[in-house]
C-alpha cells in the first residue's frame, strides 16, 4: 500500500498538460470490440481504471497491443468468450461491456459492477433499454446475462438522465434492426465523444450532446483510429488547486466549454479566468469568497467536482451551501476534512460549510476516487505535513498525479505505508 505525504502551505503555479477522458475511455476500449478490424486509440490515459479494461478485453481473446503509454490497439476478430468476470470486479464501468457484446455478438455476461462507494449506482435504466431492444436480461449469482436472438430498435425513455445507460444502450443499438431513439438521454462531453467514435466506425447516431439521440442501425462496425478527448474532470481538478492554494496555474490541453459551470463558480469565487483554444488559466490572489453549488448533470455542476470545491470553499470566507443531487453518499470525505480543521456539517444531500481561516496537516484517508484528490487539494493548502492514505482509490482516475503537483511546486512524494514521516519533515523543513 502506498500513501502520498504532503507539506502544505504553497501557492501552486506553472503549467500542466491535461491526459485523455478516463469517462470516454472506458465506453471507447469496451465499443472497440464491436469491430472485427483494428481499431487504434489515441490519447488514452494511462490509470487502474483503463489498464483494467484492457486486461478485460485481452482476457476475451481479444488482440491487444500498449503501442505507447498512451496508445493502443485491438482486434476483437478473435474473441471466444462473452463473459468477464476477473479483471473487471473493481470498476463501475464494467457493464460497458454488456452493451458492447450484446450488440455485436448478441450476448454477454459481465459481473455486477463495483467501483467507489459514493452511493447507489443503479442498472435498472441499462435493463430496461436492453429489454426494448428485444434482449433478455437476468442477474445470477453476481453476473448480469444478457442474450437475444435478434435486436430491434425500439423508443426509449430514460426515467433519470444517466451516462452509463446511455451509452450502453447506444452500443446495443448501433447493430439492432431499424432505429432507436433515447430520450431523456445523458449529455455529457464524454457522451458525445462515444458517438463520435463510434460513428468513427461506421454507425449512424445522430444528436449526441442533446436530450434525444437518435440511431439507426447498421450490419457492421469498421476499424479506425480516434483520439480521445481531453479529461473534464483532471482539469477541474487542478483549476481547484489554483484556486483552493492561492495559485496560478495554466491548465493546458482542454476544451474550456467544458469548463464552463466550473469556471463560472470559480469566478464567483473572486478567481480570475483567463481562457484560450484550448487551456485555461486560473488566477487566485486573495481569499476566496463564499458561493452555492447544486451538482446536476451537464451542463451543470459535475458530481465528480463536488470534493474538490467543497474543500475549496471551506476555506472561503463566509457560508457555502453544497447540494448533491447525483449520489446520495458523497460526503464520506466530510469526517476526513473536519480533521484537518473544516467545518462543515452534512444534512441529508446538502453540506452546510463554514469557511476556516486554514486548514492543518493531519493524516486522512480516501474513501473514494474524487475525494482522495479533494484531500490532496487540502492537504496542499494546511499548515504542516499530512498524509493522504488508501490512494489506490485516487489512481484509478488521476495519471502521475503527485509528479503533475510537485512540477507545480508542491511538496509531496508517494511512499510506501511504512515510510518513516520524520524524513520527509527533514527534508522540508
């Protein structure tokens, strides 16, 4: 086990190169095995997460090739299996999967999907689109099965906005009879980024960024090379560093509309913004003054940058309202952060948040992926030294994390459990 120690009290400032969507990875490695030619992705970041899928992948009898760190290709030509159980056990995204292999081979069998534990993740809406496209579906002894003879478009109605059954229910309708059309459907970058690539292939979907997306389907999917998007939520992440250290940071190789929600609450903040083609650069300069946050789906607040501004705004002057209305349970890294002095009090979906003059060094654990590096940001602006435990949770999203914060001027090393902190306050002193 290894665990990130930090020296706190910097204002982090330079540049850092932003890595490819870990969101829009996942569903394009699953879709890739849709073709029975090559498929070569591009900009693909290197974390547990997607190395994970492509172990999955691999374990089918799928080719798979790391032509670089950020590189890779596979032929799916000779897969001989449709169920994954290993490999797969520890990622939400696991059931990507399903949609993949029940649209090409008209069955799949993939274990129940795991990931981090911020609340219920429900696949009830996968489910239901699968059921109308004309698929059996049942979940035994862990494994959710699904089978059909033939798949035929069909009208889908999403009950709540979800990126996952969106995509997954695109994947099964890219090669099902007629049309589909998903209404309510998700519209996330890293939505319309899947229908990019997989129109990329060959498949015919239309109004992918809109709350209706429309697919009509087709006989076969063709190999093609795609560069994936850069990751929204690793930008966001390091525009919050910026702000929550005092610090001046250019966030390169991004899609700023992207950032729009982010960089709008950021302003009300009292950040500056400074936006090019594609960077944005965050400026903060005194002490950051209160705001409300709602999470919704996009184009709203991202859940996934929920963490990170509450850490923010519990430093800023004033009271801070956070409302979570995607997960139910992402507040577990409250406890954590009222021992580095925060003050903040959860009721129900809503923390209230009393900003703190600062925040001090103290050893905290990550209960999840978002919130691990929320605490990171913390630990960056405590007086003192901390240390951030269980960060296996922060590397299934984040590609060499502490180097991008050190070269930033951060103070932190990754060391093993035992790693004797004395010598890192030697070292800092």
């Amino acid at each position: 086990m290894e665990k990130y120690v930090i020296k706190g009290g910097v204002p982090l400032v330079g540049e850092v190169e932003i890595g490819g969507a870990k969101n829009a990875a996942l569903a394009i490695l699953a879709a890739a095995t849709m073709a029975d030619e090559t498929v070569y992705i591009d900009n693909m970041p290197d974390e547990s997460d997607t190395n994970a899928m492509l172990q999955a992948i691999s374990s089918t009898g799928a080719f798979v090739e790391r032509t670089g760190r950020h590189s890779v290709k596979i032929n799916a030509s000779q897969i001989h299996t449709y169920t994954i159980e290993d490999y797969i056990k520890k990622i939400r995204a696991s059931y990507y999967l399903l949609g993949a292999f029940l649209g090409k081979y008209k069955k799949a069998g993939v274990v129940l999907p795991s990931g981090c534990n911020i609340g219920l993740r429900p696949i009830d809406q996968h489910i239901k689109g699968f059921t109308a496209l004309g698929a059996q579906v049942s979940i035994e002894h862990g494994i959710i099965d699904a089978h059909a003879d033939k798949l035929t478009g069909s009208h889908i109605y999403l009950d709540v906005v979800s990126v996952g059954a969106t995509i997954n229910i695109m994947m099964a309708a890219a090669m099902a009879e007629g049309k589909t059309i998903i209404e309510n459907a998700a519209k996330e970058p890293h939505v319309v980024d899947f229908a990019n690539f997989l129109n990329s292939m060959g498949a015919n979907i239309k109004g992918a960024g809109t709350d209706v997306i429309r697919i009509k389907g087709v006989e076969k999917l063709h190999g093609t090379e795609y560069t994936i998007i850069p990751d929204q939520i690793e930008a966001g992440t390091f525009m919050l560093v910026a702000a929550a250290t005092k610090g001046d940071i250019t966030i390169k190789n991004v899609i700023p509309k992207h950032l729009e929600s982010i960089s709008a609450k950021l302003i009300e903040m009292g950040c500056q913004i400074h936006e090019s083609d594609d960077a944005v650069r965050v400026v903060a300069t005194k002490r950051l003054t209160n705001t409300h946050v709602k999470t919704l789906p996009y184009p709203g607040f991202p859940t996934d940058m929920q963490p990170q501004i509450t850490v923010a705004l519990g430093l800023a002057s004033g009271i801070s309202i956070v409302t979570e209305s995607i997960f139910e349970n992402r507040f577990k890294y409250v406890d954590e952060l009222t021992r580095m002095g925060a003050c903040i009090k959860v009721e129900g979906s809503t923390a209230i948040i009393e900003g703190v003059d600062k925040y001090t060094g103290a050893t905290v654990s990550a209960p999840d992926l978002r919130a691990g590096a929320a605490l990171v940001i913390a630990a960056l602006t405590a007086e003192g030294f901390s240390s951030v435990e269980d960060i296996m949770y922060i590397e299934r999203g984040y590609e060499d994390f502490d180097k991008k914060l050190r070269e930033l001027g951060a103070h932190i090393e990754k060391v093993d459990s035992d790693y004797d902190m004395q010598k890192f306050k030697l070292k800092h002193a």
